[in-house]
C-alpha cells in the first residue's frame, strides 16, 4: 500500500511541476488509439492538483488495510491494478470516438478497493464527508448510481467512466478471489451488482 502511495505522489509531484511530462502520461484517447497504450497504466498514477492526489490517498489509506487484512498483500495488489486497467479500458469504450477526451488520477483502482472492501463488510460503516454514517453497501450503490449520472450528464470534469470501471473491476476480482461471498452473502452480491446491471442496460439502449 505505501510503495503505491509514494508512487502516485512522486509520479504527480513530477506531473505538477513537468507539464511536458503530465502531458505525454495523462490518458488521452487520441495518443492511446494511436498506439500509446502506456498512458492507460501512467494516467493512474498523474493527478491534476494536491487536493486530487490528496483525497485519492486518504481514500486508499483507509480502505486499502481492509482488503490486505482479508485477501492479502497480492490480492490487493491485483485488485488495485485490475481496477485501473478496468477504468481505463471502460474509459476507452464509452469514449472511444472523443479523440481529445483526457484524463488522469488513481480514482479507478481507488474505487476498485473501496468496492471490494465494501463488497466483503457491506454492513460496515462509512461516513459520508467524514461525518454521515451510511452502511457500506448504501454507499456502493448510491455511489454508482451517482457515477452513471455523471456519465450520461458530463456537466462536471470528474472521470465517472473510470470511477465505475474501477468498481467492476475491484467487483470481478474479488468474487474471483472470494467465491466463498456467493454462499455466504449472495443478496449483498446482488444489490451491489444493480448499478453495474442498470449500467449496461442503459449502454444496450443507448442511454449513455
């Protein structure tokens, strides 16, 4: 967990005062169709201000121990680097004709994390701002639901795509990790599953 913080605070140190360096491994659609694959991996690791980086590693920081503690060191490594390559591959399918669409931050293999600890505690607490109380599984919804509100409005600069690519991934990977969850908790399976379910509805449709 800390190699990954200190990572993505040198990599945006080096972003924020390097515009030429955020510039070449910022994700942008454009260079990626191109063949630069590598900003899909670099882009999570470059944030576009201190409160950016800020808030993506405290965000880390409490969740990241929850899920070493139940799945381990390299589970969680995989779970953070697949959520990221999620975020950044649904990035790429919701934008793929928007060749100056541009983004970056660990906000996707964050929310991969916080998914998956929320899938294996779903009734734990998380305060909202810091000072709401909302069971974890509340949240997840809630939060995804916000995220395919932010997709299909595009009236904020946040990366909802990545946001919600994340939480598949982190999803995918953890049921795969634990299977056990399927027996145990199958309606906090299915519930955290809705958003996802609504999301692709709607993509079908072209809602999105």
């Amino acid at each position: 967990m800390w190699a990954i913080i200190i990572a993505n605070i040198m990599i945006s140190y080096k972003g924020f005062n390097d515009e030429s360096f955020f510039r070449k491994y910022q994700f942008h659609v454009g260079s990626i169709r191109a063949g630069e694959q590598i900003r899909m991996i670099s882009s999570g690791f470059l944030h576009a201000d201190i409160p950016h980086l800020a808030f993506n590693m405290i965000t880390l920081y409490f969740f990241a121990p929850i899920v070493i503690q139940s799945l381990g060191s390299f589970s969680f490594l995989i779970i953070y680097a697949g959520s990221l390559i999620f975020g950044s591959l649904l990035t790429m399918i919701f934008h793929a004709n928007e060749y100056s669409y541009r983004a970056v931050g660990a906000s996707g293999a964050v929310t991969g994390v916080l998914y998956s600890a929320i899938l294996m505690y779903p009734d734990m607490t998380i305060g909202i701002f810091g000072v709401i109380p909302m069971p974890a599984y509340l949240f997840g919804i809630a939060y995804l639901l916000y995220s395919i509100y932010g997709m299909k409005s595009r009236t904020d600069n946040i990366g909802h795509t990545a946001h919600f690519g994340g939480a598949i991934g982190g999803y995918v990977i953890t049921l795969l990790k634990m299977p056990s969850l399927l027996q145990d908790n199958l309606l906090m399976v299915i519930l955290l599953a809705v958003p996802i379910i609504i999301l692709f509805v709607m993509a079908k449709m072209g809602k999105l």
